[in-house]
C-alpha cells in the first residue's frame, strides 16, 4: 500500500550564515507557515494540505552581540512575557501539524477498510448476479426463446431479486427475444450483437461481467453478468443478461456506515467510473478515470492511500483511500474532504488557540500589572539618585517590598550616606586648602591647622610639632585643648622620648593607641599625659613635603577605639594639606628674609657705587677747567669715555636704587589723560634723533587715550624702544605700533634682531636677567634692569607686558594700559 502527498518534501530544518554573522533558521514541516524575527512574528496557514509550510526564525545575531533593541523595564517585562509564550504558540503548532498527521493516517485507514469492505460487497453482489443468470440459462423456459413466454416469465422473476434492474434474454443473432421491462405492442425490440460484452460471450462461449454502459431504453449507466445459453447438443442458443443500474448499486452501497461528506467511487476495469456517490449524474467525458493516478495503481493491484489530491470529479482537496474488488477488478474507492477530515484537530486547534490568546492576554495583564509593581520603586529610586546628583544629600529611598528592590533601596541609602560624609569630608578638605593657601604666616597656619583638625577629624585635643630635623627634635608650634601642665611637658620633645609623637617622627609611620589603658608600658609618658587630661584614644601622623618631614600632628580623643580606614584616609589628606602649608610658610618665610637681603645689598652696593662715581665724574670736569686751552686728541677721548662711563654707572645705580624703591614704597602717581599715540611719537622722534643707523617706524590705528603718569610712561616707552634699538643690526627698521584691542591701548615694539631662544622667554622681565645667552649676537656682559622696572610700572598702572619672539626672525615686546575714554581726551 503506498501512502503519498501530492507535493512537498518531508520536514527538515536548514541553517543559513548571511553576511555580517547573521544566522538564519528555516524549519519545513505541514500545516502552517510560521516565520520571525526579532521584531516581528507571524503566523498564516494555506488552504490545502499539500501546501507545505514553513518555520522561519530569524535570528539577528552578530558574531559577538545579539542586537536587541533598547526597551524601557516595562517593555522588558512584556517582552520577556511575549517570548517565554512563543516557544507555547511554537509547541501548539507543531502539535497542530503532529494532530494533523495523526488524524490523516487514522482517516485513511478507515477509508482503506471500508473501500475494502464495499470491494467485498461489489464483488458479491456481482457473483449473485452471475448465480442468478446461470440459473436462467439452464432454466427450459429460456431455452424456447419465446418472447411470448419469456417476457411475462422474467418480468415475475424480476420482483423476486430487487437487487437486480433488468433480466433479459438474447438470441444468437442478438435480438432481444425476453426482457424484465416489456416492450410496448408493436415496438422494435433492441439488438444487442454490438455490444463488446455480446461480442465476447459469441467469441469465448464463457460468461462475462461487462463494463460500465449506457442502458439504450433508460440511459443509465449499467453493468450486466452475461451468461451462454446452450441447447442440449451443448450449442450456443443465446445469452441471459442480469444487469444492474449504477446509480441503483450505488443508493444501496449507501448504506454502508460511511462518515459525514464520504463518498464512494466505483471504477471499471477499463477506467470508466460507474458512479460517484453525492453526484447525481456524470457527463460522459467525465466518466473517464483511466489517467487518474490512485484508479490507475489501484487497476495495477496496488491499493492506494493518497492525501491531498484534488479530486477530478469534484475539483475540491480531498483525502481518499482506492482498491480494486479481489475478483473482479473494479476499482472501489472512498474519499472525504480534507477540511471536513480534519475539521477535528481544526475545532481543537481553534479552541487550543482561543485558550492560548486567553493566557496570552492574561500573562500581558499579568506582566504589565508586575511592571507597575516594580516601576513604582524603581522610578522612587530615579527620582531620588536624580535629586542626589543635583547636589541634595538628604534624599533617602524609603522602599517596603520585601525582596531584592528593598535591598536595592537599603544600598542607595548607604550609598547616599557615605557619599555625604564623603562630600562633607571634601568640602572640609577644600575649606582647609582654601584658607590654608591664603596664609603663609607661619603662626597663622599653625593655628588653622588645629583649629580645623578639631573641626574636621571631630579629636578632642589637638597638637602641632614642627620638625627640627637636624637637632631630632619636635617643637609645639599650636595646640587646642592641652591643660598648660601638658603643654609646658611637650613644648620641646626629643626623638627618642617616650611619647607617641617622637615615635611617629622616628619612625615616620602613623602611631595609633586605640585605648590608653593598654599602652606599652615604653610609652609611659604618653599615658600619664592621657589619663591627665582625660584622653583615651590618640594618634600621631607625621607630617611629610615633598619627601622630607615637616612636623607631627597629634590627635586625642575621650573615647576608647580604633580609627577606620575612612577615618584614617581623612586624616591622611588632612595632613598632606597641612604638610604642604607648613613647608610653604617655612619656604616664604625664608625667601621673604633672602629678598630683604638682597635688597639690602642691592641698595648698600647701589650708595656705596653712587660716591665713587660722583667723585670720578667731579675730577674729569675739574680737569677740563684746568686745561683752558684743552687736552691733546688722546687725552681728551680718554676723559670723554670716563665721563660716558660714569654716566652709565650712574644709570645702573638710579635703576638698582629704583627696583628696591618701586618694590618697598610705591611712588605716588601723578596721572593725567593722553594719548598713548602721541606721546609714542615724541618718543619715536627723540630716540630717532639720536640713533641714525637704525630707522624707526611709528604706525597709530587710531586713538588711545589713557590715564597714567605720562613721565613713567614714557620711561617705559624709551625702554622697549633702546631694547629693540640694541639688538637690530645697523640699516634695520623698528616698528612701534599703538592700537586698540578689548578696551586696551596697546603698544607693540618689534625689532629685526636674532629673536629671543624659546626657554629664555619667560624670564626676560626678571631682575639681572639678559635675554642673550653669553657669547651670542648683542650680548655685552652688562646686565640692565629697564625690562624689570617697565614691567613694574605697568602692572602698578594695571597693564600688562609680554613678548612674541622666533629666533632668527624677531621679537616684538606689547605693554598695555586701559582706555581712560574719549571723554577724557577732549578735555
């Protein structure tokens, strides 16, 4: 028995890698086309069987991420619901298609036994059939072949087998000479030698079950048994015929218990279909069923089972089950609609479906009502970390749930409490660092530093020893809460006294007693001076800057325990704010005492300088009284030189004199309004006067009033120009250039000179300082301090100076001064 589809190919999954890693998954089998995506699902199903389906899924996954698109909680929750369904929708589909299989395999099987069944009933009521006209043939009645005997004859026998519609009985000529249906009087009666059933019982002498043809009286189909009739010589006289109506055989195969919608299909041997249960009638060419592939292997013995084939008769999908009779050959075949067959599993599906959207929608309502339940807490906890983040430390998550989001909740407070300790520590540390960076009075530091180590450490008592390094010894330099006893005992304390202190400075580690009841007895003193004062905890960090120890800084408190890390971490930055601020009043103090004396030598070495020179410059002049009539030519360049000399002395010793003098008292400004420009071309035309073999070039953009002391000004002015003059060679140009820029007058002195080396640059305007490297173009040896006073005036005048220079190419050197407006000036 063979059991086919009509087309498709058996279930089967196949795995495709596209480009860029992407996986797709493609899984064959009947009964639905289901395919997916990530983002999308859908589900259809064709209207017949043998339209196979598919599963497709597609997976976006790249080699290292699965792409998943950005999804708020809530849409994680419903998503997550969604998919744990799809594997339910995916199992209710593939039962569906297992549901399908089984209820097809169980409908042919019972197809294939009842069209065996009614195989067994075609086949015997064709051998009744046979029976009956063999009876007939040998009855003596027939044998006259009399119409007027047999007519009346047959026409009785006909009642006694209803099964049967027609008796009749044909002479050797093929004329009808007795029939069941009489002939009207007078009728011409029918010749049946044409017929290929008469034919064949004349050629073989044997009886014969004919194929299905068209009654000529009625025009129904019809099928007969044809049996010989023999006289006693044993000659062939004629034949009986016993035939029946398709469509009578087929209301009586009726009564076979078929189910709803089956039908029974009855084949000849030579294809032609002798009815179609359901059908009341079949036009002539459609009666031909030898090309029909389940009548042709059921022809050929080969019973057949075929789902999905589109009947030809009816043009609708059907599932049918075909056989032949086991005598005769006929083909016997039952079929049923698919859609009714399967209408079963149908109902169930849909009922299965209906219950899936149920769940399906109460799962949605579950998981949206969970999302609310969880988002509540969750957006609580958003609004507190968003309010934490704008700086309001007191916010608290206060959360009831009894599960991980309340732990979440206990975590954020902990968090928000230990991220306000630590601001607080900070803004702590900043106010320390801010105040201590104002300060550079050691004494003043000294006194913050206790002052905000009792603040910001919460010690009870607190002490500060200044390291005198090369003596080994710690002194007291401030403290708060010390009884005078205690301070009297520690004002001066050695490295290898026995207070923790000296430990900590010998050791340069942090000494800790966490209760003083349980001190080292080495420490002796340390505990009398606690238990005096009423201390049970201290702890002594030692104070480094820049490698190099500084002092101890000595914390106590009225309570016995150990400092936390925290704490520790706290006093550690504490300490290296005070380090640093203790070193930098020790390194101002000593540089304020350096800077006093030099300006003291400067100013001894600038008088002592100063009465030499007048006396030098007194005697030339007296000279050349005492010479009426003059010097010869040698010594008269010899006394002009010592004269331009002690000139220039003299310069340098007003400028020394001035440094010191700028620096200790200002000068009160005399200020009047100008413009800047005019008072560069006076400057310009002066120096240009006398310095012919370079040529200066003034460029005013417009306008530049200021408010200023013009005399100083103009020092500054003559300065950058004989600095520019200094260093251009001889046939060169010097710019000055005065413009207006951002609310400045600006003035831009540009030379042609060799330019200034880039490391040399930000030293120019420091004292006793020259630009020119020894050895290099322009440099004299003779150290001037012009740049240095002209940077000080500008900045008392609230300007500024600076310099651009490329070496090879130059340097300009820009002073500027506020604009006094233009009212000013046209006063």
């Amino acid at each position: 028995m063979d059991r086919t589809q009509a087309s498709g190919a058996p279930t089967q999954t196949r795995k495709h890698t596209s480009r860029g890693g992407n996986i797709m998954i493609t899984v064959q089998c009947g009964g639905t086309f289901w395919s997916g995506r990530t983002e999308l699902w859908r589900t259809s199903c064709r209207g017949h069987y043998n339209c196979k389906s598919r599963v497709v899924v597609y997976l976006l996954w790249n080699e290292r991420t699965l792409s998943v698109p950005r999804l708020s909680l809530r849409g994680k929750l419903i998503a997550s619901f969604t998919l744990i369904l799809i594997p339910v929708l995916v199992l209710l589909m593939l039962f569906y298609r297992e549901a399908n299989e089984q209820r097809i395999d169980t409908v042919l099987d019972s197809q294939m036994r009842t069209a065996q069944a009614i195989a067994g009933l075609v086949d015997a009521h064709f051998d009744e059939g046979m029976v009956l006209a063999t009876a007939l043939a040998n009855d003596p009645v027939v044998h006259s072949l009399d119409s007027s005997q047999l007519d009346p004859y047959l026409e009785r026998l006909a009642s006694n087998y209803p099964q049967y519609d027609v008796l009749g009985v044909v002479n050797v000529a093929g004329d009808t000479v007795g029939t069941s249906m009489p002939y009207p009087a007078g009728a011409e009666r029918l010749n049946s030698r044409d017929r290929p059933f008469f034919k064949q019982v004349m050629s073989t002498g044997k009886p014969v079950m004919s194929s299905v043809f068209i009654n000529r009286r009625t025009f129904r189909p019809t099928m007969t048994a044809v049996v010989p009739v023999r006289d006693e010589s044993g000659s062939m006289i004629g034949v009986v015929t016993v035939g029946t109506y398709m469509d009578t055989l087929a209301d009586r195969l009726q009564g076979v218990a078929l189910g709803p919608e089956q039908r029974i299909l009855l084949v000849d041997t030579t294809g032609t279909a002798a009815f179609y249960t359901g059908l009341p009638a079949l036009a002539e060419e459609e009666r031909n069923l030898s090309d029909f592939e389940p009548v042709k292997a059921a022809l050929d013995d080969r019973p057949t089972e075929v789902r999905g084939f589109v009947s030809p008769l009816v043009g609708d999908a059907r599932i049918g089950a075909f056989t032949a009779t086991p005598k005769y050959g006929w083909v016997v075949g039952v079929d049923i609609r698919e859609s009714v067959a399967l209408a079963p599993v149908s109902t169930a599906l849909r009922n299965q479906l209906l219950g899936f959207g149920a769940i399906a929608i109460l799962s949605l309502g579950l998981a949206v009502v969970l999302s609310s339940v969880l988002i509540k807490p969750v957006r609580r906890l958003i609004k507190h970390a968003l309010a934490l983040g704008n700086g309001d430390l007191s916010q608290r998550a206060d959360i009831k749930t009894g599960d991980e989001m309340e732990k979440l909740g206990h975590t954020f407070n902990q968090m928000a409490e230990r991220l306000g300790r630590t601001l607080e520590e900070r803004q702590s540390l900043g106010r320390v660092a801010r105040v201590l960076v104002r300060e550079l009075a050691l004494e003043r530091v000294a006194d913050i530093v206790v002052d905000e180590g009792q603040r910001v450490l919460g010690a009870s008592k607190v002490g500060l020893f200044l390291a005198e390094v090369d003596r080994e010894e710690l002194r007291l330099i401030a403290n708060r809460g010390f009884s005078a006893q205690s301070v009297a005992e520690i004002s001066i304390v050695h490295y290898a006294d026995p207070l923790l202190s000296a430990v900590a400075a010998r050791t340069g580690q942090p000494q800790e007693i966490p209760d003083i009841a349980d001190v080292d007895p080495e420490l002796a003193d340390a505990r009398q001076i606690a238990e005096r004062e009423a201390q049970r905890s201290v702890l002594s960090q030692p104070l480094f800057a820049k490698g190099r120890l500084v002092g101890v800084l000595t914390l106590a408190l009225s309570t016995a325990r150990r400092f936390s890390e925290e704490e520790r971490e706290l006093i550690r930055a504490f300490s290296d704010l005070c380090a640093a601020a203790i070193e930098n009043a020790r390194l101002y103090e000593e540089l304020r005492q350096t800077l006093h004396l030099r300006e003291e030598f400067i100013s001894a070495a600038a008088h002592e300088l100063k009465t030499p020179v007048t006396t030098i410059k007194g005697y030339v002049q007296a000279m050349n009284k005492w010479a009426p009539g003059g010097h010869d030519a040698r010594e008269a360049v010899a006394l002009d030189v010592i004269n331009r000399q002690c000139d220039r002395v003299n310069v340098r010793v007003q400028e020394m004199l001035e440094s010191v003098r700028l620096r200790r008292f200002p000068p009160e400004q005399r200020r009047v309004r100008f413009d800047l420009g005019d008072l560069a071309s006076e400057v310009v035309q002066r120096i240009q006067a006398t310095t012919p073999l370079v040529r200066v070039v003034l460029e005013r953009e417009t306008l530049a009033p200021v408010d200023a002391d013009r005399e100083r000004i103009e020092d500054v002015l003559a300065s950058f120009l004989e600095n520019a003059i200094r260093f251009s060679p001889e046939g060169e140009e010097v710019g000055v250039r005065v413009f207006v820029r951002d609310g400045k007058a600006v003035v831009a002195v540009r030379n042609c000179g060799m330019g200034i080396p880039k490391e040399r640059q930000p030293h120019v305007f420091e004292p006793f300082y020259d630009a020119v490297p020894a050895g290099g173009p322009g440099y004299r040896g003779v150290v001037a301090l012009s740049l240095y006073l002209s940077k000080i005036t500008i900045e008392l005048h609230r300007g500024r100076v600076w310099l651009e220079s490329e070496e090879g190419k130059g340097s300009t050197f820009y002073f500027d001064l506020p604009l006094a407006g233009e009212t000013s000036l046209r006063r």
